[in-house]
C-alpha cells in the first residue's frame, strides 16, 4: 500500500492554522456571550467593546479565514503564488513581532522591571503575557517554519 506524500512544511502550516482558529474559536465564543477568560483582555478593551461583542464575532471569523488561508492556499500548490505567499510572510511577520514584542513588555511589567505610570491591570497583563500573545507568537513561528519548508527547491 502506497503511502501518501505530504507536502514540505504541510504540517508547520496545519500547526499554525490550528493555533490560528483556536485564537479565532476565543474571540467566536466572546462575540457569543462567553465570559471565561474575558477578563485576560483587560478592562480597557471590555469596555472598549461594551455592547459592540457581536463585532468579535467578525474578528474571529477574519482570524480564522487568516489562520486557514496558508496552509489551504499549500494544499493548492500556492495559486498566484507570489501575492499568496508574500501575503502569509507578512502575516507571519505581524504575528512574531506582535506576540513577540507583547509577550516580552508583558512579562517584564510583571517582573516589575517596567512599571507602567498608574499601575496596569493584572488578570489582562498575566493573560497577554502568557496566553495570547505567546498564541500570536507560536502561530507565526510555525508559519514561517512552515514557510520557509514549503519553498521550491531552487535549480542548481
């Protein structure tokens, strides 16, 4: 029995899609009414979104369609392969730099190594620091691997 092949980088790609709609799933179920977890985004965006939820609902949708597009777009052999492929490098980019960048201030903040003026919020900060934003960075990171796997093998 023949084994099927998987592409190079496939499972990278699936990996971030799954970290991807995960992130998607949470802001789904928020936009839905949900509360667990809420208060890991801090007061200040509950309140920002203070009768506007069902938006979140639009925010996971477009999460999901950006987690799932990389690896669906690779199952196809890349379409317009230049545009889809620059498009997921820069996703790629925004999701390490952000969840990168956050995942450090925040876990500096609670180090108290940065002491923001007015003190800030310790649920939302703990959340950024050790939930969201590491999701932001592991989903980007995979990307990339799965990015940099999935390249064509340039002639020699």
């Amino acid at each position: 029995m023949a084994q099927a092949r998987t592409r190079p980088g496939s499972g990278w790609l699936w990996t971030a899609a799954a970290l991807g709609a995960l992130h998607a799933a949470v802001s789904v179920y928020w936009g839905l009414g949900g509360r667990v977890l809420r208060e890991t985004i801090g007061q200040q965006m509950l309140q920002a979104f203070a009768g506007l939820e069902g938006l979140l609902v639009l925010v996971g949708a477009a999460k999901l369609a950006a987690a799932m597009a990389p690896a669906a777009l690779d199952a196809a052999g890349w379409p317009l392969r230049r545009l889809t492929r620059s498009a997921a490098w820069a996703g790629a980019a925004a999701l390490v730099l952000w969840g990168g960048a956050n995942t450090v201030v925040g876990n500096l903040v609670l180090a108290e190594v940065i002491v923001p003026d007015g003190g800030h919020d310790r649920p939302a900060m703990i959340g950024h620091a050790w939930l969201w934003d590491p999701l932001f960075l592991a989903w980007g990171g995979c990307l990339i691997v799965g990015l940099l796997r999935s390249r064509r093998a340039r002639a020699r």
